[in-house]
C-alpha cells in the first residue's frame, strides 16, 4: 500500500463529506492507494483550524495556493464556490497534480473549456464530482440499459426536485445570488449528468428558465428557482427534464423514468436503494413493476454491506467516488466521469439558458 497526500480546498458540508471518505476509502474498498489528510484550507485561520481538528487534517491554511504548491500534497480536492474552481485546477495542474473538483466543474462554459485544455496539457488524472449516478440502484439501472434488457430506449423523463426554497419568505443567500448558484447551476447538472450517463449525449433541447419568487424580503433574487427543458438525444429518443428548489414537499427528488420497446425502469433517489423494472414477458394477467431492492449482486454494495435490502447511504456515494479516484491515479488512466463530462454538462446547461431566453429550439453542437 502506498500513502498519497491529498488536500481539500473547502472545508463545508462537501469539504466534510470529501474528508470523511478519503479517511473511510481505504478501508471500505482496500484500495491500494492509501489516503491520507494533509491538509484543508478554509476562509479564516479559525474555520480552517476548526476543520483541521474535526476532520483529521495533519494542516491548515488559509490560502489556496499555499496548498496547491505545497509539495506533500499529491492530489487536490475542489470542494470550493463554483467562481474559483479555475485557478485553483490551472495551478494544480501546472503542477501536474490529480484533481478532483465538485460540480458545476466551472462558473460557466468557458472556465470549463479552459478546465479541460489545462487537464489535456498537463496530462493529469481529472474527476467531476457527479455522485448520485454512482448509487448501487443508478449503476444497476445503467447496465440493464446497456444490456439491452429493455430494448430500444424511446424516451426518459429526469428531475432533481428539492423543496429547500419552497417558502417563498426564505430569506436571501450565496444561493440567490449568481448564476452559477441557481437551480441551473446547483441541481441541474445532476440530472443531465444522470440522463447522459444512461441514455447518452443530448443533440437538441428547447427549454424555460425561470425565477419563481423575485425577491426575497427586500433583496432581489437574479438566479432561477426552476427549468425544464424537451429534450431529443443522438440516439433518436425523447426526453423531459425538469430541475426545481421550490418543489414543495420534495426533499431528495433525483428521480427518472425510462421506457425502451421491451420494458421501462423507475427510480427515485428518496428511496435511493430501490430500483422499480418492468419486462414485457411472461403472462399479460402478471406483468408489472417489480421493486428490487439492492444488495450484493448489484454494483459497490458488497463493500459496504452483506445484508440485500439493508441499503447504503449519501456519504456512500462519496466514498465510491474516492475509490474511483484513487484507482484512476494508480493506474494512471482516466475514469468517467472526468472534467469532459462536467464540460458536456455545461454545455448543455448553456444551451438551455440561451434556449429560454430565445424561446426556441437550439442544437447542442452550437456550443
């Protein structure tokens, strides 16, 4: 087993959750790259401090750069505001470090682009932070679609619904404030990630964006509460998405359905360790959804439990992706999904905002 340093650049609720599964990875998957913390940085000495001693970090800064340069740190971790996820993945790959960087990987298009030019001529290990696709339940639905088990796929329907803006006397936040932070930055790509990774890449979409409550008390809200957007992808299907953080009453809406020409699958993340199928055989009189429950049979469950129906949780979710990363640098090839998927999923989510604003159908090879 051989220790790699890692750094995390953001000590929050993503930065814990990154820190916690870097220090569980090892164990959970016996991995052969052993992580250790070495160091977080936050905004102030006492946060970053305080998520040295909570976390198990060996260091703390309050400086990115001290971080990134720092030569003990083998990989970086961007678990940082959208808006600095650039620099910091330019700096760390100018020095040929791994980076792991949550999503959206850039405020916008461009840094994205730019993301992925730096990966590319550095030649460095890069992963985008889509963990909910990783379920034992979403990777399970993904290989009965690419196994054909229900045919031909004719069309999928994905949302990611929460509620956590649904009161419209929430007050203001980052949240409500900047592109990058509403529900087309925050939730969207969750979901496109989800229909690209099982259905494939979009060709065109027509889409509405919209800001449901304007204000928020006395301050004025410039970001978007909900979107949905028709959807046609390369393979001829049909689709609709739909993305909200006022959908009342929902509190982990991840969910799709998908319908091919021998059967259809069902999934929602509220009940993340389910998968709902249909096939069209056997007797008409006996035919409907089926809900499985995953187990070890199903993809990075053992690992976690030998009980079927027992379940994994969120923090699972990040763990898997560590494992993910730490194999891509040991063996020094990239896994998906890495910065050209967080860069697909810009691109889309670009798309759809010029679509809303036109009104119109646009065609993704436009961007």
């Amino acid at each position: 087993m051989t220790e790699l340093k890692v750094g995390i650049v953001g000590g929050g609720y993503m930065g814990k959750a990154h820190a916690v599964a870097y220090s569980a990875v090892g164990g959970v998957f016996d991995t052969p790259l052993r992580p250790k913390l070495e160091m977080v940085c936050a905004r102030s000495e006492e946060s970053a401090e305080r998520y040295r001693k909570s976390f198990g970090f060996a260091r703390a800064t309050t400086d990115w750069r001290v971080l990134v340069n720092d030569p003990d740190i083998d990989a970086v971790i961007i678990a940082s505001p959208q808006e600095t996820h650039r620099e910091i993945a330019e700096a760390a790959f100018a020095l040929g470090k791994p980076v792991f960087c949550e999503k959206p990987l850039g405020a916008d298009l461009s840094d994205s682009r730019a993301m992925v030019a730096a990966a590319e001529r550095a030649g460095a290990i890069n992963m985008v932070g889509f963990n909910y696709i990783r379920t034992p339940a979403s990777q399970y639905a993904r290989q009965l679609v690419a196994d054909g088990r229900i045919g031909d796929i004719t069309w999928f329907r994905g949302e990611h619904t929460e509620d956590f803006y649904a009161d419209p006397k929430a007050p203001a936040s980052w949240r409500t404030d900047g592109d990058a932070n509403g529900t087309m930055g925050d939730l969207a790509p969750h979901m496109i990630n989800a229909a690209r990774a099982i259905i494939g890449p979009i060709a065109a979409l027509c889409a509405s964006v919209e800001t449901v409550h304007k204000t928020r008390g006395d301050v004025p809200v410039t970001n978007d509460d909900q979107a949905q957007m028709m959807v046609r992808f390369d393979s001829g299907a049909q689709g609709h998405l739909f993305f909200s953080r006022v959908a009342t009453g929902r509190k982990m809406g991840y969910a799709y359905e998908i319908h091919g020409t021998k059967g259809a699958i069902r999934f929602d993340q509220e009940d993340q360790n389910a998968l709902h199928l249909y096939t069209m055989d056997g007797p008409e009189a006996e035919r409907g959804f089926r809900k499985i429950l995953t187990g070890p049979a199903h993809p990075d469950y053992l690992p976690f439990c030998q009980g079927p129906g027992h379940g994994t949780g969120y923090q699972d979710q990040i763990i898997i992706e560590a494992r993910d990363f730490l194999r891509a640098i040991h063996e020094n090839r990239p896994i998906w999904p890495t910065f050209a998927e967080g860069m697909e999923v810009n691109r889309v989510v670009m798309a759809a905002l010029d679509s809303s604003q036109k009104q119109a159908w646009v065609t993704l090879k436009d961007y």
